[in-house]
C-alpha cells in the first residue's frame, strides 16, 4: 500500500468535485507518472475516465461498480480496483472517509 510519493510535485489547487465530498490534489513523480491523491466523503458518485486508472484505497472503504457491470466490488483500505480508458465507475462510501491513491496507467 502506497504510504508516501517521494520527489513528487503537487499542484496546490484541489480538484473538487460533488460539492466538495469529493477532493483531490494531482501530482507528477519524479520519473513523470501522473497520480492523485484524495478523500471521498459518505455518498454515491460516478467517473468517467479517458486514461486508464487504478484506485488504491489507502484508508476506509467503499464499493464499487465498474462501468457495463452488475457486481459490486468491497475495497478496503490496501486493496484497489483497476478501471479501463474511456470508461467509468460508481464509487460508495457508506461513512467515515475513503482514502484514494489514483494512478494514471499507459496503454
């Protein structure tokens, strides 16, 4: 489980979305992966993607329904969910906060 991003440059600016339940702050490493960091506040939201992503939930945990899928996924906190290009998921947080690590991943 990511705990740290050594020599990595953040942008100061939150990204906010659903009122401010969800928030994030995007950050480029070292070697130029493109990540971001954030916090989910109790609710249901929807994503789309352009990049493919994976979700590393660090603290808490939440479900999850990938786009054209019926399951839903449990993740706690060291587990994560990987999303295709151009797609999409549903994320729930029943309470408490959801901790995220999102990795951009190249095709």
């Amino acid at each position: 489980m990511t705990t740290s991003i050594p020599n990595a440059t953040i942008e100061t600016r939150a990204n906010i979305h659903f009122d401010g339940n969800v928030t994030s702050h995007s950050l480029r490493t070292a070697d130029g992966e493109k990540k971001s960091i954030g916090i989910i506040r109790p609710g249901t939201y929807h994503f789309g993607t352009a990049a493919a992503e994976r979700m590393e939930i660090v603290a808490g945990k939440c479900d999850v329904t990938l786009d054209g899928q019926s399951d839903t996924r449990a993740v706690e906190a060291g587990g994560h969910f990987d999303v295709p290009a151009d797609s999409g998921f549903t994320i729930r947080v029943a309470d408490g906060l959801c901790e995220y690590v999102c990795s951009y991943l190249e095709a």
